[in-house]
C-alpha cells in the first residue's frame, strides 16, 4: 500500500512543493517499500532512530530532523543530516555550526515558528526569528545555512483556525523573504504542513509538506 499511498499524495500536490516521508518509528522494510516506490526524503523525530536508519538504508536518502531538537544529540546526527526542521534558539544554531564545522559540512536549517494556540507546540514569536535573521552574530556562523521557516498549527479540525494560523506563516515567510539574504541565510523553504492540513497549508504558500499516516498508516 505504501507506493499506492505516495501516489496518490503526489498527484494532489504541485511539483514545487517537496514532500518529507515522515517514518518516525516505521520499520527499515516500510521505509525501503518507499525509498523503491521512488521516495528519497525521509523525516525523523528521534536522532538515534534516524542514525540507525541511515546505518541500515540507502546513502542516497535525504534525512530530515523533524522533531524537538536536543542540543547535546546534535554531534550523532551532523555528519550526514540535510535540513534540520525545529530550530527555535539561536543557541541551537550556534551548537548545530560547531558540530558541522567538525565534519566540514554546512548544514541546513529551518526557524521553527510557533503559529499554533497550543502550549505544547515549541517555537518562536516571529520577533525572536526578526531578531536571529537580523543579528549580526548569525553572519559568524559559516557552517549553516537558514533555508526557511517552519510551522506547525493548532491539532485542530477548526478550518478557519487552521487557515489563520497559515496565513499569518506565509505573510511573515514572504516579509522575511524579500528583506534578508546574507551568506548564510536565504529564506526559500515553508515547511507546513501534514497529513490532515497539508492541501490547505499548501495553498497558503507552503512549499514543503511532512506526511506520514496518510503514507504508512497509523503509527505505532
């Protein structure tokens, strides 16, 4: 089913907007039936399952931390990881361009925002991001690269809500989009997006979409 399911995703969504597998706690055959089916970027939300799986799986495959970064797990991961999406402290930063410079890379990264109305949900007011993007100790850190920006909305079937929250992503996304390009920063990913509001985050200008149930099923 899991090729049928890419599919089908894929001939719902336009061909600039990229689509993340996301295969957090999937077993290394789900993700193999994907990587055949054609599937090269996968999301993952534990570092030590996405360093197993890289271990086992295709060198070809694109990994993307998708989940609440730990600082201290960042060295696991920064010798292979392609974009690391929940970035919501420029200390973080500051920790993910130490471990890149060790292995000689730049790695990419998101800005998380916090969009949604939930508590849980981490993420930073769209002043903190305005004051990273503009800090100049951002232009010290040679080994990342901002990307874009990432939100997740409110778990809500409140279409309305979901579309505000959206929106107002998009309206910031683009605001910072057309003010800032230095070296290491160059907003060009909207990261919003998953398996129950991804048609309309899409239609609010994202460019990046995370699904996993609507690709392998319920998780377990």
């Amino acid at each position: 089913m899991i090729k049928e399911n890419l599919q089908k995703i894929k001939n719902t969504i336009p061909d600039k907007v990229t689509l993340v597998a996301v295969s957090k706690t999937k077993p290394v055959a789900d993700l193999q039936e994907a990587y055949d089916a054609g599937q090269r970027i996968f999301g993952e939300n534990r570092i030590q399952e996405m360093v197993e799986k890289y271990e086992t799986l295709p060198k070809d495959i694109k990994w993307h931390m998708i989940g609440h970064l730990q600082s201290n797990k960042v060295k696991y991961m920064a010798h292979f990881v392609d974009l690391i999406h929940g970035v919501d402290t420029f200390k973080k930063l500051k920790e993910i361009n130490k471990q890149a410079k060790k292995h000689n890379r730049v790695i990419n990264c998101l800005l998380q925002a916090k969009i949604a109305k939930e508590d849980s949900k981490f993420g930073l007011s769209f002043n903190d991001i305005e004051e990273i993007l503009q800090s100049p100790k951002l232009k010290e850190l040679e080994n990342i690269k901002i990307v874009g920006l990432m939100g997740m909305a409110t778990f809500t079937d409140n279409q309305e809500q979901l579309q505000e929250e959206f929106s107002s992503l998009n309206v910031f996304f683009k605001q910072q989009k057309n003010t800032i390009e230095t070296k290491n920063c160059r907003l060009e990913i909207l990261s919003m997006g998953m398996s129950g509001d991804y048609l309309l985050a899409i239609s609010n200008g994202s460019t990046m979409i995370r699904v996993g149930s609507s690709i392998f099923g319920s998780r377990n």
